[in-house]
C-alpha cells in the first residue's frame, strides 16, 4: 500500500524526518505526502501505485490491464481531494467527487473514478473510517480540530481551549498578530474577545430594560470560536504538526 499524507501545506515541515522515521519503524516504507490544492507531489503518486502492483501477484487478474485502487482514510483528510486532483493532473479534467472543509461529505462507496490514461487506472472514493474507540481524550481533541470529527460533537468552545493551549505549548504564537493582542495568552476568553471584535463577530440581543426591550449588540464567543478553529484549519495561525 502506499500512505498519502495530505495537507503538508498545513503541517511543520520541520517534523517531517521524524514522523518518516516514526513510520518507517511501524513498516510503513511508501509515503508521500500531498498538497491537493496545489497538486504537490500528487503527480509521484501514478507511478509508485503502478510500480508497487507490477511487483505484486495478481493471480486471476494477471491479464487486466487496468488498475483499481481504494482510497481509505480518516474523514477529512482530503481523499476525494485527491482523486480529483489527480485527474487534473493526468486527464485534464474538473471534479469527479464533491469536497468539503467537514467531515462526511463522501457518504457512501463510490463507483470507480479513472484518474489517469496510461497507465489505465481508477480510484474508488469511499467514507472516511474512524477506529470505533479512540486510545485517549487528546487524541480525540487532535482528530476533532483536524476536523476529522464534527465540531458539536466536541464543542467549539472545548476545542478552542484545546487549540490555544497546543499553539503555546508549541511556540506558534501566530496568534497574537493576527487578532491583535499584546502578547501570548493562555486565556481563551480573552483571546475569543480579540477574535471577535477583530473579524467582526457580534450578536444582537434583545436585554429587558426599565422602558422595554433594547436590542444590545454583544460580541459572539461561538461564532470567534469557530473562526479561530476556521483560521487554525486554513493554515492563517502557522504549519502546526499536532502528534
């Protein structure tokens, strides 16, 4: 099989001789890693599939001239992003799969998708897999803000926490420019205040008042919230490795 590590856009590039040690030792000798939205390194991925199933016993298929390849992986990691970057690439072609910046947009095993004319060969898009029970609370948090998980399901506010305290135990203070603060700070409400009154997120809030309702505008804290986690995601905050 080959381990197509996808988003190194977002990703410390510092990190990536040790975690191709790390997989070495787990037996994992074909990786690549892959920035989809800019075909980096996609175009490696044809011939090492094509070489790696030359190599292989095909038994009863010995005579195909064709290649059928299943695309698995966690959600959101970019797998239909893949197929279709690859038919750019090597088709010249638009979609063929729906993407999206959420888990779950892939919802069932897709028929077969040709990605490239010589060698023929075809992908086959399915659901993103999860392991039914995750080792530990942090890894959970770490999948939850790669947005491997839905975000209700954890709790915007719990994974902004998460996030901030990541950021600053790593040194990524990208953060403190971006929404204007003074220095790092490991309080999030504070940090959600600066997010909000620099992106503009408010709320209007009806307050009962001696004469009668007012509408009061008040700043949001889910809504900065969930753009800091949008900003972490988009690369904005800085290439942060998580393990």
């Amino acid at each position: 099989h080959v381990l197509v590590l996808n988003k190194v856009d977002l990703a410390d590039p510092r990190r990536q001789p040790a975690v191709l040690e790390h997989l070495k030792q787990q037996g994992c000798s074909h990786v690549v890693f892959t920035d989809c939205q800019r075909d980096g390194n996609v175009k490696k991925i044809v011939p090492l599939v094509a070489k790696l199933v030359g190599n292989s016993p095909r038994y009863h298929r010995a005579e195909s001239t064709d290649y059928s390849i299943l695309v698995i992986g966690v959600p959101n990691v970019g797998k239909s992003s893949l197929i279709n970057s690859l038919r750019r690439l090597h088709l010249k072609k638009g979609k063929a799969t729906a993407v999206g910046g959420e888990p779950g947009i892939t919802k069932a095993v897709l028929t077969r998708i040709q990605v490239c004319e010589k060698p023929l060969m075809y992908l086959v898009d399915t659901p993103g897999v999860l392991p039914p029970k995750l080792g530990d609370v942090e890894t959970g948090m770490k999948l939850a803000l790669c947005g491997a998980i839905r975000d209700h399901l954890v709790g915007e506010d719990i994974m902004a926490d998460y996030l901030l305290y990541t950021l600053n135990k790593q040194q990524q203070f990208g953060y403190v420019q971006r929404y204007g603060l003074d220095e790092a700070c490991d309080d999030i409400e504070l940090v959600l205040k600066r997010v909000a009154l620099a992106q503009g997120r408010t709320q209007k809030v009806k307050v009962l008042t001696g004469t009668g309702n007012v509408n009061v505008t008040m700043l949001s804290y889910p809504a900065a919230a969930y753009k800091f986690l949008r900003d972490f995601r988009a690369g904005h905050l800085g290439r942060v490795t998580l393990d």
